[in-house]
C-alpha cells in the first residue's frame, strides 16, 4: 500500500506547531496558508498528512504537540480523496502559500462548485471573509 491523505484537527492556533511536530516525524504534511498582514490558515485547525496506515506508527499523531486528533471513524483513519490533494496543491507555493487570490464572489452571489469533491454542486456566498476567504452555504 502506499501512502494516502488524512486530515488532522489541531489545537486553537496550532497548526505550525503540529506540522513541525509532524514534519519532525517523518510525516509529510500540507498546511496552506493565505498572505496578509499576519499569515492565517487557509483551513483554520485543519491540517493535512500523508502517510502508510499499513506500515507506519500512526497513532503517534494523536500524541503530537499541537494536535487535536486525527479524524476517523471507528478508530480508523478516513484517507482523503486524492483528487482534493491534487488541486490544494496546485494552488499553494512551495512554501504553503496560497498562490494568489482566487477568490472575486460577492455576498449571495450564486455559484456552482466545478471542481473538487464538490463538485456540481450549487452554493450560495454567505459571506465574505477577506479577498481570500468566502463562507458558503452548499445545497445538497
């Protein structure tokens, strides 16, 4: 088997501690922040780590300074969807960065989602956050 994506919930404005934490382990890890006066990440409490469930010791994660929990269910890790690896890197630099801003929507503007694990689905612009940030609003 080879390594997969799983996400990690770190603690309340932690999660360079826990990537280092994790990176210091051998694991690889995304977490994507956005530019402005004071980084903020891209996917607050949220970061991303890849590893071998059949070969490494990953319950360690659970263990590590700035770490919440690893999500599962029923003790097992849920790997991510490759394809939403994929793209989050395609719009982050080398150094974890949100390349630039992707977002131009307006408050209750209608959009569809054409890309990603969500995609075909319609949503509505509940809020904008920043130039770099938007809350959706997602009709299953």
């Amino acid at each position: 088997m080879m390594c997969q994506w799983y996400v990690v919930k770190t603690k309340p404005h932690q999660e360079r501690r826990a990537s280092l934490n994790l990176r210091n382990q051998n694991f690889k890890v995304i977490s994507p922040f956005i530019k402005k006066i004071n980084c903020e990440p891209l996917f607050p409490s949220y970061i991303f780590v890849s590893f071998d469930i059949n070969k490494d010791f990953w319950p360690k994660i659970n263990n590590s300074y700035g770490v919440s929990r690893l999500l599962s269910f029923s003790g097992i890790p849920k790997q991510l969807d490759n394809n939403f690896i994929c793209q989050l890197k395609q719009i982050i630099d080398e150094d974890g960065f949100v390349k630039k801003s992707l977002f131009n929507f307006k408050t209750n503007m209608n959009v569809q989602i054409n890309d990603g694990p969500f995609k075909g689905f319609f949503a509505n612009v509940v809020k904008k956050v920043s130039n770099e940030r938007v809350k959706l609003m997602i009709d299953f």
